[in-house]
C-alpha cells in the first residue's frame, strides 16, 4: 500500500458508508499538501467516524461524544508548533451534542480543520435522528420522516466568525475540497453529507444523495471570510505546564521489588489527597514508580475522599484500582465508599480505623485509632503508620516532602510522633 497515512486499505467501516470515501480522501489530500504522518492530529470522537483512529498513521486523540472540536482547541493552543495540522472528525451528532464548542472554536478562529460527517442520523447507535437530520428524513426515530429542520452547521459556523465553510457531497475524489480547507490558516469546518447504508440507505429507499441534499434547504458552496487565528490566549500564565512541577530526586531507598496497588479513603476534608500526595512523592524519592487518582463527590468537602495508588520498581501504564492489595480506611465514609473491594480483597492488608467495623475480608486487618490525632489529620496519621507496617517508604522520607513542600508547621507533626511511638 502507497499510502503514508493508513496502516491499512480495509477500513473498518460498513460496506459502502461515505466515511471510507472521508477518510481515504482526507489523506490524499493531505498527500497533495506534502504533509508527514506525524504532521498530522486527527481529534476524533464517539460514532462510527471515530473508528477510524486504529487505522491511521498520524497522531491520534479520541475523546468523548461530541466534545472534539473542544479537545482540538485545547491542543490547538498548546502545541508550540503551528505547523501541526489538527484535523478534527465529528459525527452529525457529535456536532449537535457540542455545537457550542464548534461555535467557540470558530468564533475564536481556533487553528484546526473539523470534517463534519454528516449522514444524518446517529449511526452507531442505530440509526436515530440528530440535530443536522432533515425534515422528511426517515430515522429509526422519525418512522414518518423527521418533522424539524436540521441545524445548518455551515451558517451557524460562518455566523459565528468561521473564516472558511463548505458543504460538500461526498461522491467521488473530494481530495481537491478537502486540500482547500486544510491549507486554510485558523478554523475552516467542511460539512460532508453522506448516506448510511445500514440505516440511511434502507429507511429511506429510492431516495438520491443529491436530492435529499437540494430538498434539505441548505446549500453546497464554500463561504469565505479574512480573519486572522487565535493562538495563544493572552492570560495564559505559563508556556510550558510541567515548568511549575518540582521535580522529585531519588534520595531514599525501598525494599519494594514488585507492584502494590493500595487505596486510601476517609471523609472529605480529613486530608485524604493530601495523604496520598506524600505517599507518592514519597515513593518517587526512594525511586519508586507511582499514579496517584483521587476520587470524591463533586461537592468538595462532603462525603467519601478516595485515593488511588499504584506503587512500582517499573513504569505504570494503568492509573486505576480494581480490587486494592492495600487499602487505608480513616473513616466511616471511607468504608462506605470501599466496602465492596475490600470485601473482594483476598489477600493484602487492610489498615482500618480502630472505631469502624471491619467488613469481611481474606485482607490480615490491622486496626488501629487513626482518629486520635484529630479526624482532620487521621489521614496523615495513617500515612507514617502505612510506612512504619510496610516499610514501602520511610518516616524521613515522608518528612522530607513535607519539609519540601512548606507543610512542617501545618501540621501536629509532634503529636503525630507521639501517636506513632506507641504503634506496637
Ligand atoms: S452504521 Fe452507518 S455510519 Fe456506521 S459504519 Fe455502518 S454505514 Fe457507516
């Protein structure tokens, strides 16, 4: 195969679906334009279009249902090279689902090209009506055809400040169309319509591409207007996000030869990511690998505080937790919100508050009073007991993140001293 830009010829797309054409004249086009694979980010997202990235050779992004043009705007203004072509796929409904972010990526003039796949329905899903079906359109949904006017996503983009629009038919070599909109410099969106033969093609026999285009109301044609592109917004602080991040040295050792995955819960507002933070840059300083994810309801300061830790001698490529190999409860909330993994734990440890029942586990339990230093510092208790249990980290290495990160006076650390001399 001669094309720089597919890993393969079969794409993975049912027989005849227009998105083949898309996607194989998108990267002639981009051919034409003498760009490399790695020129390229494709931004996709849920529908059938978003299968798409597998096959390609670029680099690829997928994100979630309707929310691409958002995903490419914040690449757009992160990437230090404007020479990156970003090229967005979306689907009908994913351009009706996060219409808003189209119009603030063409209000914005944001650099990037969206490829609106356009065969009006929800083709993944089975075939249902979406914002950009036409009246009269038959969909799993609309069974008498669609009562309502899709949007027309070439006005509304053009309306909001959209530099270069087109609404195209995707019959035939479309590369030349395509090209001209890629070289465009800021937003350009082209709508290509398209029928699904899965779902488009049956519930609507006898019906032509073209004619369905002209009786939808919305015209073919290319709209153009000069405007010069975002790229940087001015109240951005910092060029690079990672500059501000203190880099952690290697300064401790641990015994550690394997991985352990280890969650520790309590009640929002009791220092629960906080704990976690030392354990893991403690981790880091005695030259561990570490993830760290934390998890509480979206009102911040009510309810469970989870965090999850992998810990390892090699790199982790999986930030998430099934059933822990330890788990540190604090709290009443912490259990709640754990109870069921670490019912399923079969083997490991649990550290539990000495004042919650302990739930039934193959876990050996160790429970001890975390709360005696005060609820809001159980946690950080808990971090010096998990260290002097397992000996994964060291007290002086959980010190020293403290000591680094400003926090010695914040916290009861005498007390905490106190407390741990009298851990058995
Ligand atoms: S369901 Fe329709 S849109 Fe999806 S791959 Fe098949 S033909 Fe294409």
């Amino acid at each position: 195969m001669n094309n720089l830009f597919l890993n393969t010829e079969i794409l993975p797309y049912c027989k005849g679906c227009g998105h083949d054409l898309i996607a194989k004249n998108t990267t002639k086009a981009l051919g034409k334009l003498n760009y490399e694979p790695l020129d390229i980010i494709v931004v996709t997202d849920i529908g059938c279009h978003g299968i798409i990235d597998k096959a390609l050779n670029t680099h690829t992004v997928h994100g979630l249902h309707g929310r691409s043009a958002a995903l490419a705007s914040g690449i757009s203004f992160g990437t230090d090279n404007p020479d990156k072509k970003i090229i967005v796929f979306i689907g009908d409904g994913g351009a009706t689902i996060g219409l808003q972010h189209i119009m603030e990526a063409s209000r914005l003039n944001v650099n990037m090209t969206l490829v609106v796949h356009n065969n009006y329905l929800y083709g993944m899903t089975g075939g249902q009506t979406s914002g950009l079906t036409p009246v009269g359109f038959h969909t799993t949904t609309s069974h008498e055809g669609n009562q309502f006017s899709g949007y027309d996503i070439c006005a509304l983009a053009r309306t909001a400040g959209a530099p270069y629009v087109s609404r195209i038919t995707g019959i035939g070599d479309i590369s030349d169309q395509l090209a001209v909109a890629f070289s465009n410099k800021g937003f350009s969106l082209v709508e290509i319509l398209e029928i699904c033969p899965s779902y488009g093609v049956k519930l609507n026999p006898k019906r032509k591409l073209q004619e369905i285009a002209a009786s939808s109301g919305k015209p073919l044609g290319e709209w153009t207007q000069h405007r010069e592109p975002f790229e940087k917004h001015q109240g951005k602080k910092t060029d690079d996000l990672l500059g501000e991040v203190r880099e952690i040295k290697k300064v401790f050792q641990s015994y550690l030869k394997t991985t352990v995955s280890l969650v520790i819960s309590g009640s929002a507002g009791e220092g629960v990511q906080l704990a976690a933070g030392l354990i893991s840059k403690a981790c880091v300083s005695s030259g561990l690998c570490v993830t760290q994810k934390g998890s509480y309801p979206v009102t911040v300061g009510v309810g469970f505080s989870t965090s999850e830790i992998n810990i390892s001698t090699q790199p982790i490529d999986f930030h998430g937790i099934n059933v822990p190999d330890m788990a540190i409860i604090t709290s009443e909330d912490g259990l709640a919100h754990n109870r069921k993994r670490i019912e399923s734990m079969t083997n490991g440890k649990l550290m539990i508050d000495s004042s919650l029942e302990v739930p039934k586990t193959g876990a050996d339990v160790i429970q001890h009073d975390f709360r005696t230093v005060g609820a809001r510092n159980a946690a950080i208790f808990a971090v010096f007991f998990f260290a002097l249990k397992t000996g994964i980290i060291s007290s002086e290495a959980i010190l020293k993140v403290i000591e680094e990160e400003g926090k010695t006076d914040k916290l009861p650390l005498p007390k905490i001293k106190e407390a741990l001399a009298k851990v058995k």
